[in-house]
C-alpha cells in the first residue's frame, strides 16, 4: 500500500502525464475503431504535418497564458506574417538566389511577427489597456491590413520548393519510416522544429529567469514588483514572444501549403486555446505546463481526423471534441497539479461542497464555512 | 570597523511626501539602530505604508534624506533592487509570496543563482533554500519540501519563509509590513518566533502594525505615526503596553488633535 502511494505520487509530479494519457488512450481506441487507418504510418505522417502550426502557436500561448494575460491576435499573425513572407520571397527571389531570398523573408517575417506582438506588450504593459481588448483589437486590426496589402488575393510560392529553406522547414525525411507500400512516406521536419522549440520553451519557462518572472506575473503582479520583477519589461518581452512565435507558425504554414491565403489562421484561435487549457496551463495563471500542450494540441489535432476515420457519421466530430476536451479538463482540475492522492479524496465528496477548496469556501455563506 | 563607525542601520531626516495636494508624510525623522526591533505603530491612513514604500525604493519621497548604513541613498537611482542591495529587505502582509510557485523559486525570485544565459541553477537553489528552511528558521513542518507550493503553507508559515529569506539574502534591515494580520494567535505566535531570530542573528527590524499589542513583546523602541508625523517615540524601558496603549488610544479618538 506505501508502495503503491509512493508509486502514485511519483506518477503525479510527472509534468503533463494526465494529458499524454488521455492521448494515449484516445489513439488505442482509434486503432481499435479504425484498424485501417490507425494501423499504417501515413495518417500519423499527416498528423505530424497538420498539427506543428497550432503547436507552434499553443506553445506560445502557454506563455501568455501563465503569465494571467491571453493573446487573440495570433491568427492575424499567422496570415500577417505570411503575407510579409510571400511578399518578401517573391521579390527577393527574382534577383538573388532562392534559398537566400526565403531566409531573408523569413526573417522579415519574424520581424513582422514581434513588431505586432511589441504593439501588443505596449498597449498592455504601458498603456494598460486588458490584454483580452488589445489583443482582439489587434487581431482585427491587422487581418485588415493583410487583406488590404494583399488586395483580397492568394499568392502563390511557386519556386519556394527548390530552396533550402523550404527543406529545412518543411520538407520530408525520407528513409526512415519503413514503407512496404507505394509511394515514399517522410517524416514532415515541421513537426521536428515543433518539438525543438518545445524543448527549448520547457526550459525556458522552467529554468530561465524569464520563465520564472513569467510565472510569478501571473501569480501575482504584485508579488512580482515587490521581490524586484520589472513587471512591464516582462510583459512587453512576452508579447513580442508570442508574436515572433505566431510569425514563425505562419511561415511554416504558407510553406507547407505553398500558397498564402489572406485568411490563413482563421479558425486556430479556439482549437489552440483549448489545446493549451487541455495541457493543464491555468486560466487564471501562474502555472503553465509545456508538455501539456504538446499532447493537448496533438488530441485536438488528432480528434477531427480519428472520428471521421471510425466511420462513423462526420456530424459526431464536435460533440466527441466537447467530450474529450471536457474529460481531459476535468481531469486536470481533479488532480491538481502533480497530486493524484487529491482525486480520490475528491470523489468521496462528489457533489458536495468541500471546504479545503479556497474556492468552494468563499462561496459557501459563512455559517457553513467551519 | 563599520559597524562602530556607523551605529545606524538607517536614518530618515526631513523626509516630506506629498502625493498632489495631500500631504501624506511631514517631516519624519527616524533612526534605527543596527541590531535594534522598532515597532512603528499608527492607526489606518496614518502613513505607515508610504514610509515602508519609500524606505524600500518602491516610492520617491519629495524630499528629504535616506541614509542606509551611513551611506546616502540617491534618489534618483533607488528602486527595489537597490533597496535589496543596500541590505534592506521587506516582508509584505500578503504579497512576499507567489502561492502557485515552490517554495525555493519562491526564495530565489529576482535574483536567481544563475548559470550562463540566465538560466536557473535549480540544484544550488534547492539546496540552500533546504537549508535555509532548516537552519535559519528552524522550519519543521511535516510534508513540507522545498519543492512544496506556498499554498500549503499556513500564514505564519508563509511569514517565515518571507522572514528567512530576507535572512539569507543578509539583509541589514528587516522591512514587516503588517505581518501577523488575518493570522490566528498559534500563528502570531510563530512570526514573533520569527522576529525574536532577527534580533539573536545581530539584525535590525521595522516592524509595523496598527496594534500595539503585537509588537510589544518584540519591539526595543515603539515610534508611533499620526496622520503622516511622528508623534511619539517611546523606548520599552520607560513605558508598559498600558501607557503605550494609551498614548495610542488618546490619538486615536482624537484627544490629542494638533491641527485644531
């Protein structure tokens, strides 16, 4: 029985564990319900390719949401950004050779990116406007400015497959999945990019100062000011993050398509919000787990292709993405973070309110309150 | 040697405040010696936090002087971080603390034991943070670790961390804003520990509070504060917590008006 609690103990402190098996598990039920598909490399391929973008995006995300603040202006990055990008190359690319013509759009890009994302940290560090009414203005705001540069129109990268950076950001590896069928299957090196920066943002909010004064900002400013935290620096640091991020997103993703849309992005907004909250990241701040996220924007990624693929009727998909999404919440907010003694201990007052939650306390009127 | 030279921790002289048109702090003269507990008592409004705040660089006074160990503050380039720096350290009521971090994040916040590139040396942090928690403030709560949130901590638990970290970081001059306010006696009690430490470890300490109560035990000196001026300055030899308790009361219902 000590075994076993230290067992679970040691399970709980493991960061996004929740999250990775709700994955898990919603993978073995479609190879159970779709054999076909679940069984062979080529939908695992796609999903690689489909879901480094929201990755990229959520990521981000995560940091500005553990930091009490929420960005909506990404997906106008993410065309923003493509715009810049496609605008770039196609210029730059008739005069000098492509691969270096590519980096310097993509460079210009990124630029573009933290420029909105700067816009963004002043309005709200400085001039204190909420981060929820700055962020909606902006991403008004500059999709208007992308349709309007880009007259309304899709661009087309033709030649942008023939250089270098194309293939680093997006090309496909070939040679290493084992393939007995026809046609060659290649790891998409996006997904391999997502899961760098995600490697680099773990450490970045674990075991950097910025990720630490990311942490205690969304604690509590307050708290953060006074222990010497330059709140403001910080935030405007965390937008320009986030825009550069949301910069790069839309750049692998107006390669991957090889065209750009003026309305690319549109429809992220809500799937990567809930990837995040799936991973365990706090709506109110303060905790952010990078791991979840990486699993949460896999089970949203996953979600809309698996249920198709079961066969079963294409008007089930939201309902089983409400139910998933819901049930991993869920099951974040039993287990707290990193104690799964919490959950048993929460089922026996199921339903009934419980006073060793700050919460249920200050709602309960003071004569039940002890 | 310094501390001869200099038998101040800290010397306020002149110090005026005025946010627009209120005066909030007229002409405040203040010394604290160097292993000397100062309660600074005064009712609601009376201007306890503006002084702390300017003592600890958060605000700038309207004029006035500051000297820290005999060393003039400059205004101009005083803020928190030099406040920590000069050795002045402060325990806020209820913001010294992030509640969702660990408890030795919560230790080494502002100024990380750093590695290159600013990334976070967690196993120096942990380990001093362990030892302070044992040492300093003699911390033996049962299932608490360094890796615990602030959340499981009681109140005065919490003040303790606050108080052993100011300890650690060496601080010349403790800063207690209202430390033992919405604690229960049993926690009072341990942040009177807690202070009692400052004063054996050779420290100096403000400790502020409306009730008078809570700082007679510790305190060397009462300073008493009434609608931004110091109107009493009482050591504890000469005076019992009645005659103190008094004083205050005859200020508080305004027996005492000085601005008739």
């Amino acid at each position: 029985m000590k075994k076993l609690r230290s067992f679970i103990r040691f399970l709980g402190k493991i960061e996004g564990l929740p999250v990775a098996v709700v994955f898990v598990l919603l993978i073995v039920v479609f190879i159970i319900t779709a054999p076909d598909v679940f069984l062979k490399w080529r939908i695992y391929m796609s999903f690689l390719q489909t879901v480094a973008p929201p990755l990229i995006l959520g990521l981000g995300l995560t940091f500005v949401i553990t930091a009490g603040e929420i960005d909506l202006s990404f997906p106008a990055v993410v065309a923003f950004s493509g715009y810049v990008f496609t605008w770039a190359f196609r210029t730059f690319s008739e005069g000098i050779d492509g691969s270096l013509a590519a980096l310097l759009a993509l460079g210009l890009a990124l630029l573009a990116g933290g420029m909105v994302g700067y816009i963004n940290g002043i309005l709200v560090a400085r001039v204190g406007v909420p981060s929820i009414m700055a962020t909606l203005a902006a991403q008004f705001f500059w999709y208007g400015v992308t349709v309007l540069l880009a007259g309304g129109l899709q661009a087309a990268l033709k030649t942008i497959e023939e250089n270098a950076v194309h293939q680093i950001l997006t090309g496909r590896i070939y040679g290493i999945i084992p393939n007995p069928e026809r046609g060659r299957i290649g790891i998409p090196t996006q997904a391999l990019w997502a899961l760098a920066l995600a490697v680099f943002l773990w450490f970045i909010l674990n075991r950097h100062k910025f990720g630490e004064a990311v942490m205690f900002i969304g604690d509590n400013p307050n708290v953060a000011r006074v222990m010497g935290i330059n709140v403001e620096a910080t935030r405007i640091q965390l937008f320009t993050m986030m825009g550069v991020i949301a910069a790069f997103a839309g750049v692998i993703l107006t390669m991957e398509m090889r065209v750009f849309y003026p309305t690319q992005g549109q429809g992220m907004l809500l799937p990567v919000m809930a990837a995040v909250f799936i991973g365990g990241t706090s709506i109110a701040g303060g905790v952010g787990s990078i791991v979840g996220t990486f699993f949460g924007s896999y089970i949203i990624g996953s979600l809309e292709a698996g249920v198709v693929a079961t066969g079963i009727s294409g008007f089930w998909v939201q309902l089983v993405q409400g139910v998933v999404m819901g049930a991993s919440v869920v099951l974040n907010t039993v287990l707290g973070r990193g104690d799964l003694m919490v959950l048993s201990e929460r089922l026996r007052h199921w339903g009934v309110p419980m006073r060793s939650s700050g919460f249920t306390q200050e709602a309960l009127p003071p004569e039940h309150g002890d | 040697m310094r501390e001869e030279s200099v038998p101040y921790a800290l010397r306020m002289i002149n110090i005026e405040k005025y946010f627009g048109p209120v005066h909030a702090l007229s002409n405040i003269n203040l010394e604290v010696g160097r292993n000397e507990i100062v309660g600074l008592i005064g009712d609601n409004g009376a201007g306890k936090s503006t002084l702390v705040k300017i003592l600890t660089g958060v605000y700038r006074p309207t004029s006035g002087d500051l000297y820290i160990a005999g060393r003039k503050v400059d205004w101009r380039t005083y803020n928190v971080q030099r406040a920590h720096e000069y050795g002045i350290e402060t325990v806020y009521q209820d913001k010294s603390l992030g509640e969702k971090q660990a408890l030795w994040r919560n230790f080494f916040i502002g100024r990380q034991i750093t590695r290159r590139f600013g990334f976070i040396n967690v196993k120096e942090e942990k380990r001093i943070a362990q030892e302070v928690m044992l040492s300093t403030i003699g911390f033996r709560g049962k299932g608490i670790t360094v890796d615990s949130t602030v959340s499981k901590l009681s109140g005065g638990e919490r003040q303790g961390v606050a108080i052993g970290r100011a300890m650690y970081f060496e601080a010349e001059l403790i800063v207690l804003d209202e430390p033992t306010v919405a604690l229960s006696l049993k926690e009072v009690r341990k942040v009177i520990n807690f202070v009692h430490r400052i004063k054996e470890g050779g420290k100096a300490c403000i400790y502020i509070s409306h009730a008078i109560q809570d700082v007679y035990e510790v305190a060397d000196r009462f300073v008493v504060l009434d609608r931004g001026e110091i109107v009493g300055d009482l050591r504890k030899e000469n005076v019992s917590l009645k005659d103190v308790d008094e004083f205050l009361l005859s200020y508080a219902h305004g027996l005492k008006d000085r601005r008739e």
